[in-house]
C-alpha cells in the first residue's frame, strides 16, 4: 500500500534535515516525466560544489526518497566544524 500525501511530505522533511547534516540538498523533480517518475524522482546535490553525488544513474532523478536517505545513512558520521 502506498503512503498518505502527508506521510510524504513527512519522509522528504526528515531526509532533507538528514542530507543538511552532510552539506547536501535533496532536489526533487518538478515536472513528472517519463522513467523518473515510475522509478523514483530525487537527487542528491553537494552544497558547496553543487555536483549532483546521488541519484543520476542513467538518468537524472532517478533515485527514490528511499534509497537517498540510505545512501546518506552509509555515510560516515561527523563531519565535524573546526
């Protein structure tokens, strides 16, 4: 069963303060179209260098919300200020 528009919304908030963590921005595709929207529609983009580090295998946006917060979660921990 899929998930609730709210529980969604939900999802993307707390994998988006989850990418923050790590100097990174979660972009979701505003137009769906094609091969992204059947198979996920997320990209993960580096802050400071603004290069796409997830979710443009193939093709752009094609990572599910899902699989970003588990490449962030495999992340090494601590990126600490100085």
């Amino acid at each position: 069963m899929g998930k609730g528009k709210h529980e969604v919304a939900s999802h993307e908030r707390r994998v988006k303060r989850l990418a923050a963590r790590y100097g990174c921005s979660v972009m979701k595709m505003q137009k769906p179209i094609g091969k992204p929207l059947v198979h996920g529609g997320y990209m993960l983009r580096e802050d400071e260098t603004r290069k796409i580090v997830f979710g443009d295998k193939g093709y752009e946006f094609s990572a599910t919300l899902d699989e970003v917060e588990e490449f962030l979660e495999a992340q090494p921990t601590g990126r600490e200020k100085d």
